[in-house]
C-alpha cells in the first residue's frame, strides 16, 4: 500500500492502479487497498469508479476522517455539493480541530459559491494553521468575489510573507485591482519561472495569463498583449464545440423573450415575500461593485452568485421524477408552482429578516422573463458597461469553468452583442421592475444610482456613506486597436 501511494502522488496513476485494484478483488474488505483505490481514480478523473470504492471503504470503516474528506471530493465532482459538504461535517465531528477538514469544507462552499459559508470554513482552517496555503488563497478568493478587494490582498500579503510563493497566490494577487497587493507580483512570476521547469500544459497556461495581467498592471503594454494571446489560443481551441452549443441556447433564449408579451410577464407581487433582486450583466461588467453598493442599503443581503435557482430547478425535476437539469427553460409549465414553491422556501432561509436579496449570477438573463412570472417581487438590475472594457476584462481572465467565448475575440464580441440584444428586450418587456444601469455612471454618481435602486425596491436611503467602488473604466484604451471595434 505504502509502494502504491507513492506511485500515485509520483503521478504514475497506472501502476498505483496495479497494485490496488487485485488487492480490493480479493480481499474486498481490505480498507487501505479501496482507499488508495479511491484516490487513483480521484486523480484521474474517473469520479464514479472513485465514488464506488470509497463509498465502499466508509461503509466497512464509518470512523475513517480521510475516507470521508475523499469521499465528500468524489461527491463534489460527480455535481453533488450538498452531500460533499454532509461528509465533510460527519469528518468534522471525527475530527473537529483538523484544518485541513475546514480547508475542503472550504473549497466545497467556494465551487458552489456559497462564500460567506467558505469564508468561515476557511477562517477555521487558517486559525487552525495559518501557514496553509489552500485555505489562503480560497479566502482571499471569496473576499474577492464578495468585493472586498483590500481584505483579500491582506490575506494574500500575508501568505506570500509567509513564504508561500507558488502560482496559485501569485495569480490570485494579479486577479484583484491593480496596485491592491503591494508586491513585485512581475518580479516573484519571473523568479518563479526561472526556478521551475516544468512541461505541465495546465501549469503554463496559467503562469501566461498571470504574466499578462502583471504586465498590464506594470504598463507594459505590448508584452502583455502577446503574452495574453499566447494564453488564450490553446483554450480558443479546446472551447469550439462548447461555444456553438451556447449560440444554440442564447438564439433560443433570445426568440422565446421576443414572443413574451408585456401581458404574459407581468410579474406576481407578495408582501410577505422579499424580493429577488437579480443583478445581471455580461461578466467582469460590475455586477460585484453594484450589489456592493445596493448592500448598502438597510434591509438587503448579498446573495453574490449563490445558485438559488439552478437548485431549486434541479429539486423539481427530482421530485417530479423526472431527469434532472438545472435551467429554468427545460422545466415543464405545470412544475413551475412547485418550483416557485422550493425557490421561496430556500430563498426565506437565506434571506432572514432582510427584505432584499441579492443575486449575480449573469446566466439568469436567459429566463428574466420568466423567472418575473414565477418568482414572486422580482426585480432586475441590468448593467452596461463600455463593450471594449468588458471585452478587455474577459479576455484577460482564466476562468475556473463556463464562459467558453472568453478565449476569443469574436465569440466575445458575438456574446456581449446578444447580451446588450437581452438587456434591451428584457427592459422593454418588463419595463416596470427591470432598470438599465451604466457602470460609469455609478461610478461618477454612485448617490443617485442607489436612489434609483432604492426607488425601485421599496427601500428606505440612510444615511451611510455610499461605499466607495472600484472604478477601472479606460482599462482597455491601450488595446483599443488591437480589441478590435466593438461598437
């Protein structure tokens, strides 16, 4: 057993196999043999063939924390969030001050972008060990995504003086606004490339794509562009067959709201219920800086990119015993009431006492229309923001999965172009409870910005400063010719 886990973490996944696999057969009690089995097919991807034996192995030792950690990483890859968190808690009851148990709880809430659940799971794991690297970097992420920016550079500052050094942190750093980290990120990217050589494709893409945004941030105009193609290119490539499976989806989103009459959306209204306020925009648009500034407010509660939604979606579908998607338009019209009914409980928990809650995430301009009809007190924020600056902003990320188009300039272009189409439809469709904002003009004006906001919920203005928000409009003027027009 020693022999196969030392093959496994050498990456030689194969010969680990060899060695496990004859042993479970034939001793299938043989707990070690199904564990280290599990972690073989962990790491290479084979996440059904891993659920099986460490579900296995758990069954004949229930006391075992690191087949539970595995086993929760297995039901986190096979889409199952929910029991992934559910094991990680039956570990955390074994073993309840083991910061690496925190730090997977952690990353688990963070995939399902219940960040202020991922904030404390990594809070914990950090207080248990300050020096983990994983839980660092995750709160440093969350914090980001929660948009606070300064916090998470100080968790990053701190890791990196620490002695962390490893391309996770520093790609983190290049990810918050430029000169937030008070590091030579560009001089530590460099240093890491000169003692490290490496054939890992994975490793290199995104060593190019933090490069390119440490160029930028230093000025360097041109090596970040050519640094910033040679990291997109390979991902162009590998996204093709995922890009024309997305324009299939948005032409039928965009011909289902063009037949939706201002009738059929007139949205429901209930005063018990809080409202839904759905903040929605191409992505790197603002939503993150608007729904800070409608936080603002007394009586609201971020809800970031929370999947509200797709979870109650996905549960109907389950109780209807029918296969299961997670998108609104693939829900039969008869379920819609049982869908109102599961998004409203879900949305009472989270929301407590607040009478608005907010959500992120940019896919729910696909069903507005519909999402007005069913949900009762919805109301839409739509951003816009300049197409070259949003474009820029995409281009220069590495998202972690989705947003396909990102790697390439037309798909961008041709993505922003329907999604300015959806927020023009949606607001003439609804014209009642949708706003169209600019993200420059919250930035000049982010008072009268939130007046309008608050106008449009119901709210009350207090007499909080109006936080101040991140404003990089002009980032893509150097590019301008290289980006192309985008109107």
């Amino acid at each position: 057993m020693e022999e196969a886990d030392g093959l496994r973490q050498q990456g030689k996944f194969d010969r680990a196999e060899a060695i496990c696999y004859p042993l479970a057969r034939r001793h299938p009690g043989y707990v070690a043999a199904l564990h280290t089995l599990g972690l073989v097919y962990l790491d290479k991807g084979d996440f059904e063939r891993a659920l099986d034996c460490l579900v296995r192995a758990s069954m004949l030792d229930p006391a075992n924390w690191m087949t539970l950690t595995a086993l929760s990483l297995a039901y986190l890859r096979l889409g199952a969030g929910e029991m992934a968190a559910q094991t990680l808690d039956r570990a955390l009851a074994i073993r309840p001050r083991d910061a690496s148990i925190f730090s997977s709880l952690g990353e688990i809430h963070r995939e399902e972008r219940e960040y202020e659940l991922a904030k404390q799971a990594y809070y914990q794991a950090l207080t248990l060990d300050p020096n983990m690297e994983t839980p660092a970097i995750g709160l440093a992420l969350c914090l980001s995504s929660l948009g606070q920016s300064a916090d998470a550079a100080d968790v990053l500052g701190k890791a990196y003086r620490r002695g962390i050094r490893s391309l996770r942190l520093l790609h983190a750093m290049t990810t918050l606004p430029p000169g937030t980290v008070p590091i030579d990120v560009l001089g530590a990217l460099d240093q890491l490339a000169a003692g490290r050589n490496t054939t890992d494709a994975a490793f290199k893409n995104t060593f190019l794509f933090a490069r390119a945004a440490a160029l930028d941030a230093a000025g360097r105009h041109a090596e970040a562009w050519e640094t910033l193609v040679a990291a997109n290119r390979p991902l162009a490539a590998e996204s093709q067959a995922e890009i024309k499976t997305n324009i299939v989806r948005r032409e039928r989103s965009l011909v289902r709201l063009r037949s939706v009459s201002p009738s059929a959306a007139q949205p429901s209204t209930n005063r018990e219920q809080p409202i839904s306020l759905f903040i929605l925009g191409p992505s790197r648009s603002g939503k993150t800086s608007l729904e800070r500034l409608v936080g603002s407010l007394d009586g609201t509660k971020a809800g970031c990119e929370v999947p509200i939604v797709e979870k109650a979606v996905r549960r109907t579908f389950q109780a209807a015993a029918i296969p299961a998607s997670s998108r609104l338009e693939d829900l039969p019209a008869h379920l819609l009431p049982s869908f109102r009914e599961m998004y409203l409980e879900d949305l009472a928990r989270r929301a407590g006492s607040a009478r608005v809650f907010t959500n992120t995430l940019p896919g729910h301009i696909h069903n507005a229309a519909l999402l007005a009809s069913a949900i009762p007190n919805a109301r839409f924020l739509l951003v816009k923001r300049s197409p070259d600056d949003v474009a820029w902003r995409i281009y220069l990320t590495r998202y972690l999965y989705g947003n396909s188009y990102a790697y390439d300039l037309k798909a961008i272009r041709e993505y922003l172009d329907w999604y300015d189409t959806m927020i023009d439809l949606t607001a003439q469709k609804l014209p009642d409870i949708v706003r169209v904002v600019s993200y420059e003009a919250t930035a000049d004006d982010p008072t009268t910005a939130l007046r309008n906001v608050a106008k449009l919920c119901g709210l009350s203005i207090n007499d909080r400063p109006v936080p101040s928000l991140p404003n990089d409009r002009g980032c893509s003027a150097p590019y301008r010719q290289l980006l192309g027009s985008l109107g």
